[in-house]
C-alpha cells in the first residue's frame, strides 16, 4: 500500500492500541473456578445495544476474556472484535467493548452521540465533572494536564448485574444516583474523558458475584450466547431493541 495510507493505518492501529480500560475496572477475581467460559445467569437479562441510532460507531473493540492479568505485551489474552475475528489490538485486563464514534471530536461537540441504558435498572455511581478532550500523545493518554479520571454511569439491574459506561462528556449525564431507568433511556453523550485516546463509550457488563465481567456478543473469542437483544448476524452490530 502507499506509504501515506500504510502511516495512517498504522497511526489508526496505534490509536486503538492505546484505547484503555478505565482507572476504576474491578481487579481480576481470584477465583478457582474456570472463569474463562461465561456461566448462564438464573435469568437471562439481555442488553440494548447502548448507543441511540444514529449509531455512528465505527469500531468495536472487544473484551479481554482471558481473567489472567499476564503481562503488557498483548499476547495470550482472548478478544474478538465485530468483525468476528480475533482482535489482535485489545489488550490485557481489558474489561469492556469500545464503541469508537465516527468523526471522533467534530462529531462529539456535536452533541448527538447519546449513550442509552441497555436494559431497565437503578442509577448506583455517577461522575461527570471531568475532563472530557483526553487523546493520544506518543505512546500515552494525556487529558492536557487535568486529572485521568472518567465521567461515568453506572447501572444496577435487578438480578445484580450492573452495566457500566464510561468516558462521557463533562456534564452530559442525565440521570441521578437512585434514578430508576428503563431500558433506552438517555444517559448521556459520548465523550473522551478518563483514559480515552479518543471519543468512544467503553461499556462493561460486571456479572458481579456471579462471574466475571463480558462481552454480551457472542461468537468467536467469546460465549456462544448472545446476551444482547438484537444480534442479528454472526457479526453486525447489535439492535437497540429493548428485552
Ligand atoms: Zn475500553
């Protein structure tokens, strides 16, 4: 390929290398148990995709299925992207999906990138104070000087399973703490804050004590059910149907 397309691939490679979990991800569990296949839940709860349509998303970075925390090198962790294959950018202790937004900042200040609640549930943690331009800078997140921490919702659903978004813009967030929603409800915009090299919402469904935290896609790399509403193909990107 031309040498001006191959630098920008790899400056796009670079920048979803460097897309990062947030500062708050629960540590990996120590449990003995094999947690690298997902367990049924005793209700099957199923999840909206969480972004409102337009979807305007253009990558989906997967999680890290692999529970074992190894080292930096990327190599032996288990991701997938919705591609269906392997994603070989995802990285170790990865504990969430990526939606990148198309047109990146330009699209973010235009305000209409809205993150939705995936299914019914109570608001449990809120932040958005933060800083919310974060991006790369050589090899590193920088947020020009404020703090790395990301604006975030997070939900309780009534079987314990809580689905967490991050990285929205400062002052989006629609919702109060103990505010029930119902499933597409508006939470708030997409955005770049915390350890965000560029807008994106990274959404993690935490089974709690019943397993680890995963990827509600299945398919390759990942559990053979689907746990959103909506996965029409192997690899499309979900509906935004709610359950
Ligand atoms: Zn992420």
């Amino acid at each position: 390929m031309p040498c001006t397309h191959r630098a920008m691939t790899l400056t796009l490679l670079t920048l979803v290398a460097f897309l990062a979990a947030c500062p708050s991800d629960p540590p990996p569990t120590d449990d003995d148990d094999d947690d690298s296949t997902t367990p049924a839940p005793p209700e099957r709860l199923l999840f909206a995709f969480p972004v409102a349509e337009p979807w305007l998303i253009n990558l989906v970075v997967g999680v890290d299925h692999d529970p074992v925390e190894t080292d930096d090198s990327g190599l032996g962790i288990d991701c997938t992207n919705y591609d269906g294959v392997g994603f070989p950018f995802c990285y170790d202790g990865h504990d969430g999906s990526d939606f990148i937004l198309q047109g990146a900042f330009s699209q973010m200040d235009d305000g209409s990138a809205q993150v939705i609640a995936a299914a019914p549930g109570t608001v449990v943690s809120i932040e958005e104070d933060q800083y919310d331009r974060c991006h790369i800078s050589g090899t590193a997140v920088t947020c020009d000087g404020h703090p790395i921490i990301g604006n975030h919702v997070i939900i309780e659903h009534a079987d314990g399973v809580r689905t967490k978004y991050w990285h929205l813009m400062t002052d989006s967030v629609q919702v109060e703490v103990g505010e029930t929603v119902e499933c597409g409800d508006f939470l708030a915009l997409i955005g770049s804050s915390g350890n965000s090299s560029m807008p994106h919402l990274h959404f993690e469904v935490d089974l709690g004590e019943e397993g680890p935290v995963i990827d509600p896609y299945a398919g390759p790399e990942s559990q053979p059910e689907s746990w959103w509403t909506e996965q029409d193909g192997p690899f499309d990107v979900p509906g935004s149907d709610c359950q």
